[in-house]
C-alpha cells in the first residue's frame, strides 16, 4: 500500500518532471528522481518516458544498485546510475535532475567555466566541474550507463550542487525537490546570462564565493514562490 | 472603504504584475509598486508571491519606512525597502518596478555600459549607473534588505529613470504605472538589442543625450498605446 | 459605399497587421499601409493602433501628402509621412511596413551592412542603406513627422525594397500587401541570421548580386504559400 | 486502393510535416518525403504547401525522376529533386528532410564548420560538407530544379546523414521518417549550441569521431521516446 508520504513525492516527482519540461529544461531527454522518503536506501523514478508525459503511474523504485525492486520489468532510463551513485554517496541529496538544457551544453564543451553571475544562482559557487568520461573510459557513447560512470560523475560532483558533463549535459541536486528543480532552472537560466556577459566584451564581476554562499542561504528560504508559480503553470496547461 | 481611486490604482498594479510576467520582465521573483493615490508617504505592493499569481486581495499598504499599515501580518517581499526608500526622495515617482530580466543580468555583471539604441528607450539618457552593494556593505545575500540599502540605491538611481544592480537586477521607475512598465519592457529591449548590436563587430551609434530627451518626452505621449495592447494581453490569458 | 475591391484591401491590410504582429516584426508600434485599389493618390493606413487590435473599422484614407481625407478627425500615427512620400516618389509601390523588429535594430545602429544571407531574402540585393535623419535634420525625436522627413526617407530608399533608420527600425515596401509583409518578416529574420553568422567567427559569404537578384524573381512567384500559412495562424488565433 | 502500410507512412509523413513545424525547423518553406513503403523506386511527398497545414488528402507519389505519377497535376514543390536523386543513389535512406532552420544557415553560409557537440547529434560524424550551387551552375535562384542539381547535392552528402547547403538551408535524411525527423530536429540544435559556445571564447570539444559513432548507435534504439513526444504535442494543436 502506497503511504501519504509516497504519494505525496511519487506527486512531487511528477510534478517536476513537467515543470522542466515546460521551463524547456528537458525535452525529450532528462530525467528528476528523488531519493525514498521511507527508505534512503532507494530511489524513484520514471521508466523511460519522456518528462513531459510522465504520469504517477509511471514512477519505478530503485535499489542503490540502481536495481528496480519487485521485480518491475518496464524499461528503465539507460543513466538510472546517475541517480543510484550520487545518492549513495551523498545522504543530504533528497532529489536530482539530470538534463541537456540549451545554454548549459555549451558550458560543456567549453574551457570557460561556469560561474553565478547573480543572486539567483549562489549555488554555482566557485567554478562548476566538468565530468569527462573519456579521461577515465576512453571513448564511449558519452552514456552514464553502470555503477562505475555513476560512481565517476558523482566523484567528480563532491560536495557541490551541480557538475557538467562534456558533450553531454548536467546534474543538479539539492536537499528537497523544489531545491533540485530550482537549481536545474537556474543553471541553465545562469549559463545563458554568462554566454551574453562575456559576449558584451567588458570586464564580467562574477559573485564573490562569501557572496554566493550567502545567497544560497537566502534563496533556500524562498524557493517556495517559485515552486508555487511553476507549479500552477504546468497544472493550468 | 476602498475608494474609486484606491479601487483603480489596486487594479492597475495587479494589470501591472501581470503584464511584467507576461513580456518576460519578471518570473518567479519581481515586483512593482505604486505611490497610495490618496496618500504620498504610503504605497502599495503585493504580499510575497509571483507576480503572474498576483490578485487585488494579494495588495498590502506600506508607509515609507516600508513597515506594512493596518497591522497587515502578511508575508511581504524582502526588498520592498527599494520602493520606500525611492518614494522617499524621488516626489516625481508614482511606480516602480523590480526585475531580474534575462538580457539586463548581463549589462549589470559587465563593465559594458547600457545606452539607448533607439528611440524607444530614450530615458536611458546618458549611461546607466549600476548599483554595488559590495562597495558600501561588503559581501551580503545582494538584497536591499533594511532602509540603508534601500537609500544606497535610491542615492545611486538620482534623477534617472533605471538603475542597475551588479549581480542582482534593476529597478525602473516613472511617473505613472503604465510608464514604470513602459520603461521595465523597453530596459529588457534595450539591453537585448545592445547586446546583439556589440557582437555585429562594427562602431555602435547610441542616441545622442539630446536625441535621447526629445524621444523620452515623445513616448510619454504615446504611452496609451502600448498599454492597451499589453493589458488586453493579459486579459485574454 | 465600398467597393469589393476596397473592401478586400482593407481586409488585407487588417490581416496583415495581425500576421506582423504574430511574427513579431511590429509590438505595440508600427504599422502597414496599402495603396488605394482605386485611387493611386490616396492610402489606407489604421488610426494609432497597436497592429494587433486593428480592425476593418480602423483604416482611414489618407491623400499623398498624408491628411486624412472625408474629414476623418481620428487619431493617425505621427509617422503616416512614411507612407504618404514613398507612394508620392514610387508607382510600383502597392504596400509599405514600417517596423522597430528586434534583429534589424542592431544593424540600423552598426557600421555593420545588412546582406542577403540566403535565398529567402534576395530582396536585400546589395548592401541596405540607412537612413539618418540627424545628417540633414539635426537631433529631433526620431520620428518622421512631416513630408520633409518622409522625402527624405523616400530618397535614401530610392528603388530598393528596403532601408533602415538609424537608432529606429526600418521600413519594407512591394508591389502587393503579401510581398511587403514578407520582405519585413525576412528582412528581420535576414538579419537574425546575419549576427549570428557572423559571431562564428569564419569567413561569411553572402548572395551574388547576380543570385540575390535571381532567387527575388523566384520568391516573389512562390509568396502564396507563406501568405496562405500566415492568414491561418492568425485566423486560427 | 491504399494499403495499410501506405496509410501508415502517408500519416507518418503528414505527422512528421507538422512536427517539423511546431520545432521549427520548417516555416512556410521546406518539406519531408518518405520513400515508398512498397516500391523503392517511388517517394511520397506532399504537393506545394506549407508544412504545418498538410493534410494525408496532399501527399502525392513520384517516381525517382520526380516526375508525378498517375497524372496528378497538382502543383508539386519546385525542389523535388532533392529527394528522387538521393534516394536513387542512397538505398538505405527512407526519409528525408529539406529545410532553412534558423541556426543552421549561418553554419550554411560561414567558413565555420558544422560539429557534433554533444551526444544527441553524433550523426553529424566528422565536418558537415557545404553543398555550394554556384561551383558548378553559377548564379542561379538557388534552387534543386532538376536532376542534375539534385544529383550534384546526393554527391556531396555522400554516405553522411546531413549537408548544408549554402546561401540555402540543409537536407537530413535517414533509415525511418523518425530518425530522418531526429537528425533534422537535432541538427538545429547543435548548430545554436555551437555557436553559443563558440561565442564564450575558449577552447571547443567537439565529440572525437568515435564518440560520435557510439553515440549514433545508441540514438538509433531510443528515437521512439521523443517521437512520441512530438506526435503527442502536434495532437494536442
């Protein structure tokens, strides 16, 4: 039996999965999971389906392994192991996006490295990291596809909010789903204020890291007004 | 009682707030105000909430302390006080907006300067001053939390029409709502249109300061027009 | 009483008002004008109106030298001499559109030449010139306020299909409504694509004149079918 | 009569027409074709219209030498060549794609080549070659008006599954209407991803070659997410 806890994130994770969707944070491609609420030792999950269809009845339940429990045989997302490894080894992460958005992509084939260019995107504190998988398993399909990639990009992630991947996309998590939602929104929101600052040909003043930190700070406290909004917006259509 | 005054101010703030979320200027954070019709030293300002999501109801009374009237305990916005503290020394004001608009970040992050690039943006006469915070406060969450940020900014905006806030935004403000609005809109264009121009490569022709004044008071004058169209915008969702 | 020829002129004229502003090459300002069916020294341009909210009701009739005719008292735009010197100076002139789209305004302010970047704007065939009321006018607001002003702009046009104003947009004209609107909406496109061509940094090559001049003569035989699509976005609203 | 299998790609056409257009990879111009599903030596395409109003009533069917067969004297797009002369010389494509997307004319017109820069677009192995119309036929409206033009292209796309046209647009074409779709859809991608990154200055990793072929692979096996995606947004209008 589903409890009201369950039920109250299976909807959350639904939610989610159609406020980036509409926020043009995913497309076809991406995924949002949030970590069991009655067992950290597991995951949900949409089997692969596209954000913007995804329904209550489509969240699966992951083991760490990125197993699904009870035997459920529907197809699963080829990069589970994104979501499996980066929960394993951070326990303050409750929620994760993964994405191909727009304006973070060219961030990922860059040697210009992301940084919060305002108040919004405090969690980008300091340069954001690219994970490279070819430094470590030569040439592949670019796929997070076993417990070893997912065990690399979370590495390579630490203790930070979010880490690009080289020609491929980005992470984002947080502590709450409305925070890893938020971050993924603001990371792609920041990555195209940075490409047009750097294309006006001045001198760009990025947040100082005292800066970010405390923004960061602030911006937890409000995340529920943006929350609210995108929320009404995916619900009226 | 509400009079008729109060009444159609009330509504123009809320067309106002929902005019700026339609074109772009605010998402989930922004906001405007309007000077009380009835009474200088107070104005009026929405409890925390997105502006798209703004109702009548949602309009608090704030005195130029920016402490809410009445005893009003609703949740307000943190940096109401960049209303107050402008209303204070600017008697011309009527309205004010704050945004975080997408293409203005980039010219508050940039030793690039905004100039006006047509004539619609004429009241961007001369260069527009960008507000740090840091010089005066050192490092903080970037926001105009109490009365002395609030008069840091109002100092920095002087007798202009917009101010930028390195690493946050901008305020725009006028002597009505429909100006304020006009303003914030044509800020966003402005900047985006800057920016494009400055990547042609070519020597970029501002308006002349006295080309700039003669469109400024001609677009005062033709103000009705835009207004028409947004707010029948807004009012067929 | 209005003739069927008229009436349908009109129509046009309201259609494509609605299909400028669908595609984004007019906001709250700009305007289409028509040639009279039946009186090539008279126009029909809408009384000041945002594009969008003009209907049949609101086309005036206006002689060469831009008064209205039959007493008409309503409201024109400042700028109708747009119009009025253009037909005064041009006969094939059937249509003319006078816009501030967003893309053509970085190259009216740039030492940078709008060219014909692909077949679709061969109408551009050779570099556009623009215009710039300061060299014979002095600082004024910009706007094309009377004949003078309008004789001018007329000039610097001479025989092309279009030209831009300096620190304001431009204006696209053509033998039928259909081609007017479609020069204005690639002209803008046209230019969008030029500033991106150029900010990769290669070598750009643009249309032959040869080209420019072959690919105009084919576009104008295949203009019903954009027409046709556009007239049923806008019908469709 | 019509098959079941001829009903089946005649409606994956049309829907692969409005697709194109709600991407907005097509506009009132461009066109997709499928071979047909039971002669190779015929392809299915629909007569002159724009994409987003084509109906199953407009497909029409020519033979290789894109001549209408069964004496159909509907107006047939001037560019049908582009189709009959790659599928004579290319046995394994199926569907093919001609368009004038936004972001691929400037690659289109620029010395700046075309490059996978991320894992979507692997198809885009190697540097895209520019098919240049003026090499061999001169100035000319540059148009694929016969079969030599359409034959000289089929030549210069070769074995690839995308090439640029100058001055012009592109063709994407593919083994289904699903990939050919997601090869066109994908190629305007990356090609504003490109330049975006191109103007943040650094270095650019583009996918090494091997990349790119795994990673084609892959797309290959989960094309049937987005295409539901995109038949679902062109269903629901």
């Amino acid at each position: 039996m589903t409890s009201a806890a369950l039920a109250q994130t299976i909807a959350d994770v639904v939610v989610g999965n159609h406020i980036l969707a509409r926020q043009g944070v995913v497309d076809g491609f991406g995924h949002i999971s949030s970590r069991h609420p009655e067992d950290p030792g597991k995951y949900l999950l949409s089997c692969s389906r596209a954000p913007e269809l995804v329904s209550a009845d489509d969240i699966m339940v992951f083991d760490l392994d990125s197993n699904p429990v009870n035997g459920d045989a529907r197809n699963p997302y080829l990069e589970r192991f994104i979501h499996g490894e980066i929960y394993r080894v951070r326990p303050d992460v409750q929620a994760i996006v993964h994405s191909h958005s727009p304006s973070v992509i060219p961030f990922a084939a860059s040697s210009a490295r992301l940084k919060p260019i305002y108040h919004m995107s405090g969690f980008l504190t300091g340069e954001t990291h690219v994970f490279d998988m070819r430094h470590r398993f030569g040439c592949t399909d670019m796929l997070v596809r076993n417990r070893d990639h997912g065990a690399a990009l979370a590495a390579e992630l630490g203790q930070k909010g979010v880490v690009l991947m080289r020609g491929h996309g980005f992470v984002a998590c947080g502590p709450s789903i409305p925070v890893a939602v938020y971050r993924a929104i603001y990371t792609e929101k920041n990555a195209d204020l940075q490409q047009r600052a750097i294309t006006l040909g001045g001198d760009v003043t990025y947040l100082d890291d005292e800066e970010a930190r405390l923004t960061e700070a602030t911006n937890r406290g409000v995340v529920a007004r943006p929350w609210e909004l995108w929320k009404r917006q995916v619900q009226q259509g």
